[in-house]
C-alpha cells in the first residue's frame, strides 16, 4: 500500500493514528492547500495538460461579458478613482486579462483601477505576473481578502468557493452524525461515521431539511471568505460577482468530488494529486452575505447570466471576423459555456451578486 503513497497520504494516516479519524473539511484542507503538498499550492492543474477547464480557459468571451459587467457596476458605483478590482482565485489570470482588454470601452475605467489578486499558488501566481503583464494596471497579491487594502471595490470569484473545504452530517436515527475519514483493514482511507450525534445540530438546519431521511448527508462550508466579503462590501462601496457550480437552495448529498486527468477520481485516493471540490450551497451563501448587511441578488443559471449580458451577439461578432475554424470552436464554446447537457455548465453554474446595500441593481439581475 506505501508504494503508490503520496507524502500527503502518510501524513494524513500519521495524523489519523495519533488523533482518531479525520473530519471531511479538514482532509479536504490538507489535501488541497497543506502548504508543502496541496494540490493548490504546488502545480498549474487548468487546461487540457492539466487536470481540468473552467470557463473563463473555455473561450475569451466569458471574461470580456465578466469585464463589461464590472465596468458598468463601476459606473453604478459613481466611477470612484483608485477602485480595487479584486479576483479571488485568478487562476491563470485569464479571466482578468479578457475583462480588462473588455474594459477599455469605458474611459478612464483603467486609469482608475488598481488590481487585486487573491491567491494562494505561487505556481499560478507566476503565470498571473506573464498574463496580466501587458495590461498596464497596478497588480497586487495577496493570501486572503481581508489583506487587500479598504476601499472601493469589485470583486469577482469563478469556481474559487467550490475549492473551499466542506464539511458533511449523515442523518441516523438518533441524529445528525458527523462524517469522518478514517483508515480501512486493507490501509485504505474510508468514511466513517461519528458515534455520537452532533448536539442540535437539526437547529442550524433550514426547515426543508428537517424531514431528511437517514442516510442522507448533509454538507457545509465554513462561512469565513462568505463573511469577509459580506462585511467589506456592507461597510465599502462596491459589489461582488461570484460564479460556481452548485445547488441555488440547501439540499442534502454528497457532492465531494475527485477530478485528475480531466476524469473523476476517488475523493480518497492519492491525497494532494487530484482537485478535490464540492457543490456551492448558494442559499447557504445568499443568508450570509445578507446576515453581514449586503443585498444579493441571484442565484442565475450560468446561461442566463451570458445570455442577459449579451454572449450572442458577442459569438457573433466573434465568427464573422474569424475563419470557419474559428466559428467552429466559438461554437463549441457557447455549447460549453450556455449549454444543458452533460458537459454544459449552463444550469449546474449559476452566479449570484452581492453589492452594498446603497447600489442599483446590478448588470444582468434585473428582473
Ligand atoms: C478552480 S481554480 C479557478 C481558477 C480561475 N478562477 C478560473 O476560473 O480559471 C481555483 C483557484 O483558486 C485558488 N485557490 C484555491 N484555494 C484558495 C484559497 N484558499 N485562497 C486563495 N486562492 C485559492 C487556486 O489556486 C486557483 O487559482
């Protein structure tokens, strides 16, 4: 079994046999941010030579519709001067470099705009410093939210929370029980499952919940990045776009999930080699970022978001200046970005926004 370990793997046993099984969250926090071997500390894993593709890798159009909404929220915003623009989780910077060269249709949006990168991959955060090099906009980097200065801002996030670690309750008969990680007969990691039930645990449950049959599982992310965010744009002016996949009311399952290699992995396995994810819980999101004193508007299916902002006629533009080649990869994109099917992210991704309470509604979320 110690042959195919990964370092991650034995530590993670190491721990197991000194302190008893592993909650969820805190294996997921190992495996993907343990500071010498996390996944997301040590590789580049987007694209097709890594391990899997977002939206904004999919086609440009997804960050130039991200970049024409923030400048439009800046100028609900009144165009204050030195704005942070913010990304949690810039992956590549790709993102970022579609909606800035998309932000050069609102004057002076650029002189006024100061970014600021949130990261915690100093290998995608190399590849951030080559991407957003030409884009001649002040670039900070910071570990979290809370480290970027006060002030005016725009933050946008694409599939950052789902990479946050989420805890998970079975339902039994006498109760909610905790969801652990302990080791098998045959030296495999396993779930088990915590003899005692959690104390009132059904209490912090929303009321849909508390018909849950046994066996269900229940899953929850700490709320700190959803309340650092609240609290800032509640105090500052700005306004928040985040973009995930997931679930737009609290419901139970088991949605932890494996990815290497662009194929579903076992969430168990080879610990620190694969991207470890699960759903976002936008009603949970929603209640947070409104509890810390922020509208929120949304949850909109990822389809209707690019649809409201114009992702058509963008498409279009895009293929009658380009060749059928390219007409044909704009095609598939838009069935990537819009789609239903399988592999379409149109409905699993939605996006919801959040803005301090003196700001319009934003871009796309009219009713
Ligand atoms: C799934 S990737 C998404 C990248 C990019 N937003 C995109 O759409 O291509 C997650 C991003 O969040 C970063 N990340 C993961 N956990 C983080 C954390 N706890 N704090 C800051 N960044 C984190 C990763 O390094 C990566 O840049």
């Amino acid at each position: 079994m110690t042959e195919s370990m990964t370092p991650l793997d034995i530590e993670i046993r190491r721990r197991i046999d000194a302190a008893g099984p592993m909650p969820v969250g805190q294996y997921m926090a190992l495996c993907l941010a343990d500071p010498q071997h996390g996944y997301y500390v040590t590789r580049d894993p987007l694209g097709a030579r890594g391990d899997f593709t977002t939206a904004p890798e999919v086609s440009q159009m997804f960050g130039e519709l991200i970049g024409l909404w923030v400048v439009a929220v800046w100028h609900q915003m009144g165009k204050p001067e030195n704005v942070r623009i913010v990304e949690l989780g810039p992956g590549r910077g790709t993102m970022m470099k579609d909606a800035l060269r998309a932000a050069k249709v609102m004057p002076g949006f650029l002189d006024a705009a100061v970014l600021h990168l949130v990261e915690i991959n100093p290998v995608l955060q190399a590849i951030q410093e080559q991407t957003l090099a030409g884009s001649h906009v002040p670039q900070f980097w910071h570990k979290t939210l809370n480290e970027v200065p006060r002030g005016p801002a725009i933050v946008v996030a694409n599939e950052f929370f789902d990479a946050l670690p989420i805890d998970q309750a079975i339902k039994m008969t006498d109760g909610w029980h905790r969801r652990t990680i302990g080791i098998g007969d045959d030296g495999n990691l396993k779930y088990v499952i915590d003899e005692a039930p959690l104390p009132r645990f059904e209490t912090t449950l929303p009321a849909a919940l508390h018909a849950a049959e046994d066996g269900e599982i229940f899953e929850w992310r700490s709320d700190t990045e959803t309340m650092d965010l609240g609290r800032r744009l509640a105090r500052d002016p700005g306004a928040a776009l985040i973009v995930d996949y997931g679930h737009s009311e609290s419901s139970t399952g088991d949605t932890l999930q494996a990815v290497r290699d662009h194929v579903f992995a076992d969430p168990l396995a080879a610990a620190g080699e694969a991207d470890l994810t699960a759903h976002v819980d936008f009603e949970a999101m929603s209640r947070t970022l409104e509890a810390m004193g922020t509208q929120v508007y949304g949850p909109l299916a990822q389809a209707a978001f690019l649809s409201r902002l114009g992702i058509d006629s963008r498409a279009a533009k895009l293929k009658s200046a380009g060749s059928r080649e390219q007409a044909h990869q704009i095609d598939s994109a838009m069935a990537r970005l819009t789609g239903f099917g399988r592999t379409g992210m149109g409905s699993l991704f939605k996006v919801i926004a959040c803005t301090n309470p003196s700001l319009p509604v934003p871009p796309a979320f009219e009713s």
